[in-house]
C-alpha cells in the first residue's frame, strides 16, 4: 500500500473523522460543543442537541444536497433558537464564501414550512468553518460577516445570519481565549491545552481516541482506497464491457457479423480489453481522489500519491487530478 496517514492518536480535532468521532459519541458530544461554540463565539450556549453528517436532500434529482459536517441545535424553552454548521476545511478550492452561501440556503429551508407568513420565528443561524489557511490574507484568527446596508451601514439590519471563518494560525482579532483554542484545534496535543477550556477538551478527545469502537473504525487510508477500489472494478468492467459492446455492434452491419472470423473476434476482444482496463484504472483514480479529498489532502500530496499507487500513469498525475478534483463535490 502506498499511502499511509495519521495514526489515531496523532489526529487533531480539525481532521474529519476526530471531529466526526466527538460528534457521534452521545456521552460527551453536547458538553463538548457546547464548550468549544462558547469559547470561540464568546456566548453562553444553552442546552444543545448535536448531530454528525447531517445530509439534507437535494430538492429534484438535478440539483444537488449538502452534508454538514456537524451540526448543533440550540433549544430554549423546547423552542430551536439557534442552529451552528460546523465545517473544518483543510482544502481551499471550494470557493467557501458560495460554498456557505448554499449550504446557508438549504439548512434555512429546513425551517419554513408551507403556508409560514411569520418568518421571525426561523432561528439565528451560524455557518462555522475553521480552516489551517486563511482565507482572506488578512491574518485575523476569525472574521465575521453579517449582512448590512451598503447606503446606510449604521442601520442595524437583523436577518438572524452570522458566517464566521477562524483560521487556527491567525494573529490578529479575537482573544487569547479563542487563540488557545484554534492552535488546540490545529494541534490537538495535551502541550497546547493551556487554559481552563482547552484542558477540559483535551481530557473529550483523549476519551474518544481511546475508545475501542473508534479505534476500530479508523482504517488505514490506503485500505479503504483500496476496498473500495476492488468493490466498484467488477461492475465498472461489466458497465463497460457493455458500452463498447454496443458501440462495436453499431458499427458492423448484420452481414458483416455474420461472416466474422476468429481473427477479427480476437480483435475486437483486445480492443475491449484495453478499454476496459484503462476505463477501470481511471475509476479507481478518480475514487483514490475523492477519498484524499474526503481526508483533507493538498493537490501536492495527492499528485504524490496517484503517482506511487499508479505508476503507469505518473506522467499524466497532475492531468488526472485536476479532471476529478473539479468534478468531485462534498
């Protein structure tokens, strides 16, 4: 296998599958969030119920749903009174801003029912993204757009809609509070739990990276790339297998099929072998991408890795990422 990643203990809280992993764990999932949001948004967070890949569906067949990487409802009362999306992104082509803007869309229409005439009653909502690069070049540790009027930027304009970005290695803005708490995040060693907060999340993730359910669950990357590999190539090689055959059979008329020889058989078996095999070989790259993509990786990484998996196709790697990088969405 060529490709081997963090270990379990070496994972930080921004890394997909240890954020997901607090979040399914139901004994510590609530305090722990409830702890990091009031922390890094300075609020006193209520009682929450905290969900891990939320998957909203796409309205018609065409259009496309989003996953939310954890999601954290706030209750008062017994009434939703603020709704967090929580998003670490350690990649920077997804043009987060409309990212956001989309996944703001569809989680707001969760919210108004048929025949709503007060809209007052949707709650606030936050669209949290935490990335290890920053986004704006500005080096603040967080910014935090709200809609406003462009005439009159005074006038106080309440649509209930926060989106924060916090980049872990910012300097500027926010607090020593929150700074402790994005170099946790970034770094997620017990060294850099520094205060009252970031030992008390320390002392969340060392629990879960040491339960054995979780320790279970974390597969080599290389493994999974591969499982998954072997279990689309015999329906990918049938698929195929299938389009050529229709493509070969449009193109000899019924007389000629009918005097075919071996010779000419033999070569229309090779030709659909070769294309089989390079069909199949480009499937399981563009599988090996989604799933670097799924764990985080740099384009320079992956470029890296395609090239020691498939050896035959390093001199066209760079191409090849590019063409299911682009196509491959969250």
């Amino acid at each position: 296998m060529g490709y081997t990643k963090k270990t379990l203990q070496e994972l930080d809280l921004i890394d997909n599958f240890l954020s997901n992993a607090i979040a399914s764990n139901k004994e510590i999932n609530e305090p722990f969030y409830r702890l990091l949001l009031s922390v890094l948004l300075g609020k006193e967070i209520k009682t929450v119920r905290v969900l891990a890949q939320q998957i909203i569906p796409a309205a018609t067949p065409d259009l496309r749903g989003i996953r939310m990487d954890v999601e954290i409802t706030e209750y008062e009362e017994g009434n939703v009174t603020n709704v967090y999306d929580v998003e670490p992104h350690l990649k920077d082509a997804l043009h987060l801003p409309r990212h956001n803007r989309y996944y703001q869309a569809k989680i707001d229409g969760r919210y108004v029912r048929r025949g709503l005439k007060d809209f007052s009653g949707i709650p606030n909502l936050y669209v949290i993204t935490i990335t290890n690069y920053d986004l704006f070049g500005k080096d603040y540790m967080m910014y935090t757009v709200r809609n406003s009027c462009v005439e009159v930027p005074e006038l106080e304009y309440d649509d209930g809609l926060q989106f924060v970005y916090f980049y872990t290695k910012g300097q500027k803005g926010g607090s020593q509070a929150i700074k402790n708490m994005l170099t946790y995040i970034q770094n997620s060693d017990s060294k850099n739990a520094v205060d009252e907060a970031t030992r008390k999340m320390d002392s969340y993730v060392m629990k879960v990276k040491n339960l054995p359910e979780v320790e279970a669950g974390y597969m080599t990357l290389g493994d999974w790339i591969d499982i998954i590999s072997e279990d689309i190539r015999e329906d990918m090689r049938e698929e195929v297998r299938e389009e050529v055959t229709k493509e070969v059979r449009e193109e000899v008329t019924k007389e000629v099929r009918e005097e075919v020889t071996k010779e000419v058989r033999e070569e229309v078996t090779e030709a659909v072998t070769k294309k089989v095999t390079r069909e199949v070989q480009e499937q399981d790259i563009r599988t090996v991408v989604e799933v670097l993509q799924e764990y985080h990786e740099t384009k320079g990484n992956a470029v890296i890795k395609i090239r020691s998996k498939f050896p035959e196709c390093a001199d066209k790697a760079e191409e090849l990422l590019e063409k299911y990088w682009q196509e491959y969405t969250c």
